[in-house]
C-alpha cells in the first residue's frame, strides 16, 4: 500500500496505483470530468461520497483490486468511470484456505521513544491508565445488584479514586463446555485488569460459574485489592457491598500517578461502523499509532477475526516466526470452520451501514480494518480470555462484533483503545476508548461521541502530523484526559456466547 493520504484537491483517491478503483472523496455527477492515474475520465453514473469508481476496465469474471490486493470478483464488465459496488462485484471468499510461511528478516532494534504517560504502577508490574474501582458479578442474576452497589458507592465515595464502575452481564448460569470457560476467563482477566485499582466480585451462591472456581482460575489477582462474597450467604448485599467498596476506596485512594514509558501501554485497535474512507484515514492513522507504540516496545493489540477474511495474508506475511505464523492460521481457520459448522457463510459481512458507507465486500473491509494493526512484525497469538504476555502487535482471537471484541481487548490487557468508526456509536468499554472518525462529516455530527478526526487527512494534513497529534492524544488519555465515552457514561461488557443455554 503505497499511498495513504489524498493530495488536496483530489476528488476521487486511489490508494495503490495498481488499484482498478478509487474512493470518491465527494458526491460525484454523473458526466463531470475526475482524473487517476495521470489520467482523465468521465464519471458514467453517479457516485455517492466514500464509494468506489473505476479508473481501469474490469473484465466479468476478473479480480477488483483494491490497496493492491482482491477486493472481489466483478459479476459484469466494467467500464472506466462506471460505479464499482454490490451491483457489479461480488466476494471471492468460500472457505479455509491453504497459507505459506515465509519468514521474516530480522527486526531492527526498537526507537528510542522516551516519552513517558502518567500512570499508575501496579504489583505485578502492569501499569494502569485508570484508577478505579469495578464491581464485577459470576452470573446474571446478581447484575443488577452490582449494579445499585456501583450507583450507591459512587456517590458515597466521590472524587476519591477515579470511579467505581459495575460490569453487568447476562450469563454465569445454566452455561456447559466453552461458553462457561469464556465467562469465567473473562471475568477473572477483568478483575486482574491495571485501570482496577480495586475489585469487589458478587457471587449468588447456585450458579455454574462458581465464585471460588473463578478465583482459583485468576493468580494474577492482587489478593489485597480483592473483595468478594456470594449474595445468598449475607443478609444485605447492598450494604455488605458498600462496605466492601469503602475497605478497597481506602486502599486505592492511595495511589498515585508517575511517569511509566510508552513501551508500557497496551492499546486495544477497533473498528466499527466502517466506511469507504476508513482504509484511507482513520485506520491506517492508527496504524501508525500501532507501530509507534510497538517500535518503543509496547503491545498494540488487533482482534476481530472475521474482519481478517480476505486479508490474512497482509498479517501473516509479518508472522515473527513459524510458531505464531501457525498460531495465527490456527486461530483464523477455527473462526471459519466456526461459522461453516454453524451453517453460515463466512462473507456475511459487510453490514447494511458499512454497504451504505461504500464498503462492497468482506475483503474490502478487511483490507481496510488490518491496517490498525500498521507494519509491525506480529509477534503473539491469543485465544480468547487469555491476556498478554509479550511487547509487540499481538493478534487476539475474538469476534466483530463492537462489544464482545472490545471487551475481549480490555481482558487482554489493553488500558487504551483506539476505535475507528465511520458511521458512529456512543458505546464505551472498561478501558478509557477513544473514537476516531474517518470523515470529518461524522466528526461534525457527532462531537459528543467523537475524540479524534482522521478525516483532516482528507482536507491536506499530513498522515505524518495526524498521527503525532492522534499519538499525543493517547499519551494525555492515558494520563487521565476524560474520553467522550467516560464523560457520556458510556461502559459496558459483552461476553462471547457460542453454546447451548440449559
């Protein structure tokens, strides 16, 4: 990919100059004159902004590409200037595929980066960008009540540690196999999270995701940071929890920020609501993030299998060595077999608001989508629940969806997340989440939801200087600067269910 930011001016922007298509930077009518490639053409219909127009002939049957690589098959001939969407191209995506390791040369050393964020150092080492306090439950039933325990704490407790936060779910009981091993790993990664600086767990006391199985599965626990009981066993949870809350308060409240370096930070990469300018702007510009934090040797952390289909090649060619390069094949053809057990296509993607955001298929968004993860060599391979262990972009087995994923990136470790979005969404997760526009329409709209927008690339800011600014931002972010999300209220946790309900 050779070409990231459009010069100004541009009205359409082709990314790779092998590409047989460019985005539409505006509204193009149909008959006006657009140039690519050195080249001028007349536009044959209209074309809405952030969809595709042809700047080479298509032959029916042939591949479309995109970034330099397949973004689909065309399904008529298409002519110069014509419109390239899901009228005329569709998926070469069927099943597993067959991939080759070659390896890597050798990484230079990492860039000297000495700034530094002011966090919070914890006891196993880990450094945290929050200090609060999290009320996590084993199963449903007790949600609501960590729920009014939080409420209740937060105004007892007010300005004395950054917070205290309930992270309600639905599950814990009548749960078998995988689905109750994911509940119980997610819970417990939370509750060793740094950005706690205190954890109460509830437990009810019947359900299959007992309390005292959770903690034997969670050694990275700071015993003195921890509370926990079962609701069926005291005579008011409410003010059983309260004080619970009050004893960690005391504790936390203790803390203090201090200088801990970048290689440090572990930021979680998202993308959700994607549209035609995502792979132009906003992820690639956190892509630069990625490798800045990866190259001052911290972990940048990609996820969302499913939007990987169709561009596991990119990330696998940077495999740092067999053993992850086979990690990360065994981790992406699950995810397929995973929807081909569940008699499902692996292409159902791209949704309605990605489509109408110019996005035509799975390969295009995934194409766009792994350019968060930058140029990094790819380091380590994660299943779900499980946290990290290396410094370095690491790839993350969970699935697209918003919630779950971006839970799954808060288990994992990650204090920061950078989520890109082209569409918008008010949605929060446990880790302070910085949403990121592609287009400044979006950034506009929405100011109450938007932190960063990418799409000044468009408008003739440099990548190079959007990025140090977006850069800068996650350093103040990590220091304690309020995202939208936080100010809006907005956090919440989703776990990943794949089995059968009792």
């Amino acid at each position: 990919m050779t070409k990231n930011t459009p010069a100004p001016g541009e009205s359409i922007h082709a990314v790779d100059p092998r590409d047989h298509v460019a985005t539409a930077l505006r509204d193009l009518a149909c008959g006006e004159s657009v140039s690519a490639h050195g080249e001028h053409f007349i536009v044959r219909a209209d074309v809405p902004k952030g969809h595709k127009i042809a700047t080479r002939v298509v032959r029916s049957g042939d591949d479309v590409l995109k970034y330099g690589w397949p973004i689909g098959r065309a399904t008529a001939d298409i002519a110069v200037g014509d419109h390239v969407h899901v009228h005329n191209v569709i998926t070469r995506l069927e099943g597993v595929e067959g991939y080759a390791f070659a390896p890597l040369p050798p990484a230079g050393a990492p860039s000297a980066d000495t700034r530094t964020f002011q966090g919070f150092r914890r006891k196993n080492g880990r450094a945290g960008t929050r200090n609060e306090i999290w009320v996590l439950c084993t199963v449903g039933c007790v949600a609501n009540t960590a729920r009014r325990i939080a409420e209740k704490a937060n105004q007892r407790f007010a300005g004395r540690v950054d917070g205290v936060y309930a992270f309600p779910h639905p599950f814990g009981c009548s749960q078998l196999g995988d689905d109750l091993a994911h509940t119980r790993k997610l819970i417990a990664a939370l509750a060793s999270h740094p950005n706690a600086g205190g954890v109460l767990i509830l437990g009810l006391g019947c359900e299959n995701n007992q309390l005292k199985a959770l903690l034997e599965s969670a050694p990275d626990i700071d015993r003195e940071r921890l509370k926990s009981f079962t609701t069926q066993m005291v005579e008011d949870e409410l003010e059983d929890g309260l004080a619970a809350v009050e004893a960690l308060v005391e504790i936390a409240e203790k803390d203090r920020r201090e200088p801990v370096p970048v290689s440090e930070l572990v930021v979680g990469l998202k993308c959700g609501g994607s549209d035609g300018f995502s792979g132009i702007t906003a992820n690639p510009l956190v892509g630069r993030i990625a490798d800045k934090v990866a190259e001052a040797g911290g972990t940048p952390v990609l996820t969302e299998i499913p939007e990987i289909f169709g561009a596991e090649n990119v990330l696998l060619q940077r495999a740092a060595s067999r053993e992850v390069f086979d990690a990360a094949v065994a981790v992406i053809d699950d995810f397929k077999r995973y929807f081909i057990e569940a008699n499902q296509p692996i292409y159902e993607n791209p949704s309605p608001g990605n489509i109408a955001g110019g996005i035509t298929s799975l390969e295009e968004k995934s194409l766009g989508a792994v350019q968060k993860g930058g140029r990094a060599p790819l380091v380590e391979v994660l299943r779900y629940g499980e946290t990290v262990g290396r410094h370095g972009l690491t790839l993350l087995e969970a699935p697209g969806n918003d919630a779950v994923s971006s839970t799954a990136l808060t288990a994992a470790g990650a204090t920061v997340i950078l989520f890109t979005t082209g569409r918008g969404t008010p949605l929060g997760f446990p880790a302070p989440t910085l949403k990121i526009a592609s287009n400044s329409g979006l950034a506009q709209r929405k100011p109450g939801w938007i932190d960063f927008d990418a799409g000044q690339v468009l408008e003739g800011v440099s990548m190079d200087v959007a990025a140090e600014n977006l850069m800068d931002l996650v350093i103040e972010t990590a220091s304690g600067k309020t995202t939208k999300a936080e100010l809006n209220g907005e956090r919440e946790i989703a776990l990943w269910k794949s089995g059968v309900t009792l």
